[in-house]
C-alpha cells in the first residue's frame, strides 16, 4: 500500500502544495501554487490552504497533511514570522489548519522541513553523523541532523559575524542587493561555513535554495573540512519534508468496537 500525504509550503510570496509519495519521495499528479495574500495574514493563509487540498481532490480524513512555515514552531505555536503578517507571532497555527481542514494537521519550519527532505530522499540520504542543511534565498534558513535526527529550529542564520548577523551579508538577495560576483559572494559564504565548520564540525554541509541550481559557479570555490553538496530536491524540498513530517506524526486510528 503507497505511503502518501500532503504537504504545503507556505511561504512571503507562494504558496504551494501536492500529494507526495513517501516510498519514492516523489510528488503524485500536480503540485499547486498560489500567492501568498497581502499581509500574510492567518485566516486568509488558512483559506489558501484549503483551496489547494480542496484542489488536491483527497480525502482529508484519511491523508495526514503537513505544513511547513516560515517561522520558529515550537508544538504547533509560530514564535516569529519570516515575511509574514506578525499576527503569526506566538499563534497556535497547528490550531488554526487543523480546524479549517477538519483533520489534525503537524506544523513545522521551512528549513527543517527541506532538511527532513533532503535526509530522506535527497543528498543527505543514508548519510551518518552530524549534517547540516542550508538555505539559501531572502535570507539564510538551516537545519541540522545527528545520524538522522532532526534538532528543531537552528536558526544559525542569524550567527553574529563580524559583529553583524550574518545572512545580512551572505544569504542570495545580498548577492543580488549589492550586485556581488560568484567569487566575491563565495568569500563570504567562505566566512559563514567555515564558521559552522568550526562550531559543528560537521560530516556533511548541503546548500539549497534556487541558486543551488547554480551550485558549479560558487560551491567549487569553497574550502572546508566538512563535504558540500548541493541539495536535490530544491523548490519541491518544503512539500516533501512537511508530508514526510505529516506521516511519521500522524494520529493514531481510533479503536471502534
């Protein structure tokens, strides 16, 4: 029997969604995308999920359903919100899916969501030993496993460098802000991953994010001790790593008598 749920993707500007299949970690049929509505706010969030498992054409009550977030999630609540309205600060947004798709639905971070991905199904799989997955785009989004195991909400994005936080200076939109080449911007990501080199010491550093599509311009011109591939999964790595969450959360079926 195929393993399948349904993960969303929420994000600033789009909103996206499918049915994956766990076995393979692959998407089943079409994946769906929406804006994001202006502001980002809670309720009209929640409607835009609805219309695309509404879409999806799943029976919500038999299919777990995964959501990951822009945020810090701690047991459901959003601590912070990333390009969002900052009504999702402190929220219980696990409540809020969960009664607008009549189903209980796991809520997870973004970056967490496409590390589970790429663990399971991309670059990191079968990898042993600590791994630490990296996001590259508006900002710097990271996830960090030990021999498979998730620890929730690294935000090592935000590590003071230099005396500022550095995914100011070397996430993507500061490339594009400040018109940087591949060899300039590859300096001061040399700066941030030698940084978790040293913390971490990690076995295994991926790097997505869409300019990991590029990853022959700039991942070559990196040296450290820990290996760096690119992540495999890309725009689809959010969908896949909340379904996969979804599933392994899911509630337990209800005895009848």
């Amino acid at each position: 029997m195929t393993k399948k749920a349904i993960g969303i993707d929420i994000g600033g500007t789009g909103i996206k969604g499918a049915l994956v299949d766990l076995r393979s970690g692959e998407i089943i049929g079409k994946r769906l995308r929406y804006e994001t509505p202006a502001g980002g706010h809670p309720a009209d969030v929640a409607a835009v999920v609805a219309q695309i498992v509404k879409e999806l054409k799943v029976n919500v009550r038999q299919v777990p359903v995964g959501i990951c977030f822009p945020a810090v999630v701690r047991h459901g609540i959003t601590l912070s919100a990333a390009n969002v309205s900052q009504d999702w600060i402190g929220f219980d947004a696990e409540g809020l899916f969960s009664k607008t798709l009549g189903r209980t639905v796991h809520v997870i971070n973004d970056a967490d969501a496409a590390g589970v991905a790429e663990i399971k199904f991309g670059a990191g799989k079968g990898k042993s030993g600590v791994v630490i997955m990296t996001t590259l785009g508006t900002g710097i989004g990271t996830a960090i496993f030990n021999d498979g195991i998730l620890l929730p909400n690294a935000e090592l994005g935000h590590l003071e460098i230099d005396g500022v936080d550095y995914e100011t200076k070397a996430s993507f939109a500061a490339k594009e802000r400040e018109n940087l080449s591949w060899t300039q911007w590859a300096a001061r990501l040399q700066v941030y991953y030698s940084t978790l080199d040293k913390l971490f010491s990690p076995d295994l550093i991926i790097i997505g994010g869409g300019v990991s599509k590029q990853h022959e311009e700039f991942i070559p011109l990196l040296d450290l001790n820990a290996d760096v591939q690119p992540a495999l999964k890309r725009n689809n790595a959010g969908i896949l790593g909340a379904a996969s969450l979804a599933w392994k959360y899911r509630p337990e079926p209800k005895l009848t008598k």
